[in-house]
C-alpha cells in the first residue's frame, strides 16, 4: 500500500495526528478509539509497512512513533498538486483581472 492510501483512512490519520505529540504505546492508541485492539493493530501495520511510523520495543510494550522516511511519498505528491495548481490558479487570476478591465470599458 502506498503512503497516500494509507492516510486516506480516518483512523490511520488519527493515529498519525496522535503521533504528531511523540511516541505512544499500542494500547494507548488504542485508547483513542472505539473500535478492537486487532482492528488498531492492523492499522499500525499498515503505517508501519508505508514506513509512515516505526516501532521499538521496550520491554513488553511496543512504542509507536512517526517514520518521517514515508513521509517523501506524500511531501513529493505535494509539490507536484502544488505546482499544477498554482500556474492554473495563476492563469485564472490573470483572466479575471483582464475580463474585469474588458467589462469596465464597456
């Protein structure tokens, strides 16, 4: 799965927002959510596995923390949405203000 799918599920984005304060145990997370433990875990996998978040393992507990390498993924597809949007949002604004000046001479 790629990293923009990932984050396209409301959950997963909740557990990357809850993440944004620093790292967090599974249970935790899970604390966060009205749905199973099993259903939080597969979601963690599934940012795990987009390299959106790490894991290390202290002791029992398994802590939970933002991977900022599959982060690129998303920064990148940005830039691009970015770049594609501001020349046409560019273009529309030059044509509103040329449209404006035609309507003020009439």
């Amino acid at each position: 799965m790629q990293a923009l799918d990932a984050i396209s599920d409301p959950t997963r984005r909740k557990i990357l927002e809850l993440l944004f304060n620093g790292e967090k145990g599974a249970g935790e997370i899970a604390g966060h959510f009205d749905i199973s433990s099993a259903a939080i875990s597969q979601h963690l996998k599934v940012l795990r596995e987009c390299n959106l978040i790490q894991v290390r393992v202290d002791g029992q507990r398994r802590m939970h923390s933002l991977d900022y390498k599959g982060w690129k993924e998303i920064q990148d597809w940005i830039d691009r949405a970015k770049v594609f949007w501001e020349g046409r949002l560019d273009a529309l604004e030059k044509e509103l203000k040329a449209n404006k000046k035609r309507k003020e001479k009439i």
